[in-house]
C-alpha cells in the first residue's frame, strides 16, 4: 500500500511537472509569435530591402546652430534598434527667454508600420480650424506636413516627412509659425533627402 501511495505521488509529481513545461513552451511560442507579428507591422508591405539608418552625428550635423536668433542650448542623439531594425535620431533644444523650440529629426530607415505610427497624417487630409487655433495638412517644399497652432498659448508644431524615411518635428511655445517654417529651411530638406 505505501509503495503504491510513492509510486503514484511519483507518477502525479512528473505530470505536474510536464504540465508545467508545456505551459512554459506555449507561453514561449507566444512570445514569439508576438515578437514576429510586430515584426511584420514594422516592415509594412515594403517590398524592398532594409536600409542602414543614417548615424545621427550626421542628422545633427544639420540642426541649425540658431533659429531666428536664438541659439542652440542642447543637443542630444542616439541609433536603437529592436527586432534587427534601427532608428536613429538627434534632437536641439533651442531657448531665449520665453522662447523655446525643439527640433527633431528621427531616420527610421523606410520602415513603412513605424512611418505609419509617426506620421500617420501624411496619408490623410486634414483641415480644421477655430477661434483658438488651426490645424492642417500641407506642403514644405513639396514634402508632406502638418502644421498645429494653438493662439492662446502660442504653441506651435510643424512635422514633415521627407523622402519616406526622415521625420522633422519642430514643437515651439512663444514662437509663430512663420519662425517655424524659416527653421525647416534652414535644415535643408533637399539635404537631408539626399542622406536617403
């Protein structure tokens, strides 16, 4: 009777645990499949081949060192990468006062679901405005963009997407739009398109 009482809690012991390494490997499987499908949605339908992302020493490079007198204060940039893909990018932190503007510039090497993430607005249109501000899609130099501004706390955004790949965000508080824009010339799109 006792032999049989170990023999079955032996027995009970080794199916508890191949329960417990089959509810490791599906857990694992999940993972994977999970990892995968994000994956598939960072490539998009993109049919072509991955691109190395442009270093962002080079992206910083064309930060203006002031915009519309007011100088660069800070600067920053880094390249990660998740899943074999890389995103690189840099950002100036420009202050006068009350007078503040990031700039950003972001490669994401044509990843068409992180384009899609980003900058969603450059595949729709979109044209509102109120008493306190507008909100619209537009052309810098025949490159997509969306303009925000809000007249009540003077916040200003402009973002462009140039050449499939590069993202520019300017956000900017005491600052108007026509500033803004004059900064995006500064950049150099055209400049930056040939980095693609």
């Amino acid at each position: 009777m006792v032999l049989f009482a170990l023999l079955f809690a032996a027995c009970g012991g080794q199916s508890e645990e191949a329960k417990q390494e089959k509810e490791i490997q599906k857990a694992a499987d999940k993972m994977e499949e999970a990892a995968n499908q994000m994956r598939d949605a960072l490539k998009g339908n993109d049919k072509d081949e991955k691109k190395e992302v442009v270093d962002w020493r080079e992206l910083q490079n064309l930060l203006p060192k002031k915009i519309d007198g007011i100088s660069r204060t800070d600067e920053s940039g880094e390249t990660a990468g998740a899943l074999g893909f890389n995103v690189s990018q840099t950002e100036g932190i420009y202050e006068k006062g009350d007078r503040r503007i990031q700039m950003q510039i972001i490669d994401t090497g044509g990843l068409a679901g992180l384009i899609k993430a980003s900058a969603a607005w450059a595949s729709v249109k979109i044209d509102k405005e109120d008493r306190n501000g507008y909100e619209r899609t537009t052309e810098i130099d025949g490159y997509k963009a969306l303009e925000k501004y809000d007249k009540n706390s003077k916040h200003a955004e402009i973002s462009v997407l140039v050449g499939s790949r590069f993202i520019v965000t300017l956000n900017a508080d005491g600052v108007d739009m026509k500033e803004l824009r004059d900064a995006i010339d500064d950049i150099g799109l055209k400049k930056l398109e040939k980095l693609n």
